[in-house]
C-alpha cells in the first residue's frame, strides 16, 4: 500500500461470515460511498464486483483496496475472486487479509460504537484507510495452492505430535517404567519405532517379559530391529528391569490397553506415510512458482524443499515488506516489553499475534539450520546459556529471529547463501 495515492484509492472493508457478506466502502474523508450485504457465493461475488466498478467509474477513484478479517477459510473464495476478477483489474485490486486481532484492538479507539456487521466492515475499512495493514495482499492462486499444501502438512505433524502424546498416557499404565528411563537409560531409540511397537504390542503385560528368558527376548529384538540394535544382550537386560519395577495392573486392563496402544501406532504410521505423500506434492507445486526464491532459500545449509516452501508459501513476493522488521513481525517473531518507569520486566513473552503458519516453518528452520551452520549453532547456545526458563524454546525463537535477517536479506537481493553473509541486511 505504500505506493497508493490514498486520495484517489477506494477502501472498502468486507466483514465475511459463513452466510453472507457485509460491505462498507468509504474515501479518504471517512466518508460512506456504499454499503452492502451479499451472499457469500459466486453470484454475491461477482454483485461486488459490479458495484464497486460503477462505483469507481462515477467517483474517479483510481484504484481499490479490500480488506477483510481472516476469519477461518470463509473469505478463501471471495479473496480469490476480488484479486483475479477481470472486471476489477482496471482499477488495480489490492486485496488483505487481516488478523482479527487488529480489528479488535483497533475497535477500541471508536468509543461507544455498537458491533454490528455493518459497524465491523467500515471499521475494516477505515482501518485500511489510515494506513494501519502491514502485511502482504493476496498472493492468487498458486501461492493459495502451495499454501494449502503447506498449511494441511502442519496440521499433519500436529496430528502425529497429539497421538504420539495421548498414547504416553496407556503406555505409561500397561508398563510405567519404560515411559520414566532417562534418555541414556533408554531400550530403543524411539518410542514410535518398529520394536517399540512389536514390544508394546505383541507382549500381553510386562509379566509376559519376565516369564521370557533372556536368550528368547534376544532373539525378539534382533528379529523385530532386524539387528540394528548393536547391544540386544543389555537391551534385554534393562527390559528385564524396567518389567521388574513396573506397576502391576488387574488383568482385566490389559487387554483394552493394548487395543488402543496398537489403534494409536496405526494412527502415527497413517499420519506419518501421508506427511511424506504432502512433502511429494509440495515438491511438484513448487515448479510453477518463482525459482529463484525457492533456489535462495534452499541455498541456506539446513533449509530444505519443505521447510522452503512452507516460508514461501506465508512470505509470497519479498517486495510485500519494508524491512526485516516488518517480515519479522508479520511472522509473529517479536517479543512484547513491559516497562514503566525506571522498571523493565525480565520475561518478554513472544507476540504471537502474527502468522502463525510462517512462525512454525521459520523456527522449525531455524533448528534444522543451527545444526548445520556453525554461527547459528554458536548463536543458539548463547542464547540457550542466557537464562534457566524456556531454554530450548527461547533459544530457537531468538534464532529463528536471527534466521528472518538472513531469508530477507537474500531474498530482496536475489542472492544465495554464502557463509560471509552477504545476505544479511540490519
């Protein structure tokens, strides 16, 4: 928006429910030139459309902004439409998406004001008037079908964290021990591997254990690894242990323990094979979109295709942003002071007010590239060192943060990565 003539630009503030559509479109003196109320649909879409365009041939108004809370995936369609209508281009369309929480701060400065839908889109509209929208318009379709991609992947990882979570849970109650051993102490790898699972699964209790002799459980974990356990011998033994001090449990538990616990490895393995048919997908929706972008982003150690294409599916054209600050805070990767006075509060808690999507992918970057480059390694265990609280989740935010200078530096001089960082603007 910094390049419009607010003098000449229409603004028109739509609030979207599951139903129907508010309109209100004001000019630059606040004053209401149209208000409306359309289905959400093809049909109210393109009455939109027709309405603003004899409203801007009679007015003179050179150009169009829309702006609408991103209220769940009911305004989707209507962005699409509004940013790729024929009838609308003329004018050149801008097209936001605003966080709700914007909205609601900002209708606090109007004292008195009654919420209703025709009162939410013309504080929608004025909002955009004054200059208050920060993040990037609507980015057209290829972007919404990477980012549709990119989005269900997170909500598959999500999914895979909350099974792997809830079924600590019955495992803890069919063998309480296992679930405790510190990470040195520990039998396997993995909680959620092949022989975690037969040993959970194909055992009825941990009495089932003891009553095995150690040559014969052995033999179990070497068939069930197919021998990538390098000790089986001292692996037999803590499960021996671990069996020992366990909790027993009535008979009758044990069996629907077991039903759930083999439900829920059903569950991870569902949800991890469709995580790899989404990375898949992903990997043939990023052809059609802008190479060089994606080529930059890759070119730092760490960042891989998913990882890059979830940060270009939220981010879209670099040119949205001023600044690395602004890429920052439309990430949701600021930290809120508390100070009055001659006091400053200690803990900063992280905004989080932005997008959410992009905050994932970016510090899930972050992790990935702090273990492969040596001054984001260094940088995240500064960080991790600094306090006693939140270590880990901290540290990878700060570092995540330190990440956005890098991604924006290169990605606004088309460069890739060098170890120089040549990239990195302040």
């Amino acid at each position: 928006m910094k390049n419009l003539d607010v003098l000449t630009t229409l603004f028109v503030g739509i609030d979207v429910s599951s139903q129907a559509n508010v309109l209100c479109a004001i000019g630059f003196d606040q004053d209401k030139l149209l208000t409306l109320t359309v289905s959400n649909n093809h049909s109210g879409a393109e009455e939109i459309s027709e309405r603003i365009c004899l409203l801007m041939e009679s007015t003179g108004y050179r150009a169009v902004v829309f702006a609408m809370e991103s209220t769940s995936f009911y305004g989707l369609h209507l962005a699409n439409f509004l940013s790729s209508d024929s009838k609308l281009l003329e004018f050149h369309p801008y097209v936001y998406c605003i966080n709700p929480k914007l909205i609601a701060n900002y209708r606090k400065s109007f004292v008195g004001l009654d919420k209703t839908d025709d009162r939410d889109a013309f504080l929608i509209a004025d909002f955009a008037r004054v200059g208050r929208i920060t993040t990037a318009p609507w980015r057209g379709s290829q972007y919404l079908a990477l980012q549709r991609l990119t989005r269900h992947r997170l909500h598959l990882v999500e999914c895979l964290v909350r099974e792997k979570q809830y079924m600590v849970a019955n495992v803890f109650l069919k063998f309480s021990e296992l679930t405790v051993l510190k990470k040195k102490d520990h039998p396997f790898a993995s909680n959620y591997g092949a022989t975690a699972e037969a040993l959970l699964t194909e055992f009825y209790s941990p009495e089932s254990i003891l009553e095995m002799s150690v040559e014969e459980l052995v033999g179990f974990l070497v068939d069930k690894s197919k021998g990538k356990i390098e000790h089986p011998g001292t692996t037999a033994g803590i499960l021996k242990r671990a069996a020992k001090d366990s909790y027993r449990l009535d008979k009758t538990l044990y069996e629907p323990l077991n039903t759930a616990i083999a439900s829920s490895f059903n569950c991870i393995s569902a949800f991890e094979r469709e995580i790899k048919t989404i990375d898949k997908a992903i990997l043939m929706q990023l052809k059609g979109l802008n190479q060089n972008e994606y080529l930059c982003l890759k070119s730092i150690p760490g960042i891989g295709p998913v990882f890059a294409a979830g940060i270009l599916a939220e981010i879209g054209s670099i040119s949205a942003f001023h600044s690395q600050d602004a890429l920052a805070k439309y990430a949701g990767l600021v930290w809120i002071k508390n100070q009055s006075g001659n006091f400053e509060a200690d803990d900063t808690p992280l905004s989080k007010a932005g997008n959410r999507y992009l905050r994932y992918y970016l510090i899930e970057a972050a992790g990935s590239v702090s273990r492969f480059e040596p001054e984001y390694r260094d940088f995240y265990q500064k960080k991790f060192a600094e306090v006693k609280n939140h270590q880990h989740k901290r540290a990878l935010a700060l570092t995540a943060r330190k990440l956005v200078r890098l991604i924006f530096g290169l990605l606004a001089k088309n460069q890739l990565y060098s170890p120089n960082r040549v990239g990195e603007t302040s």
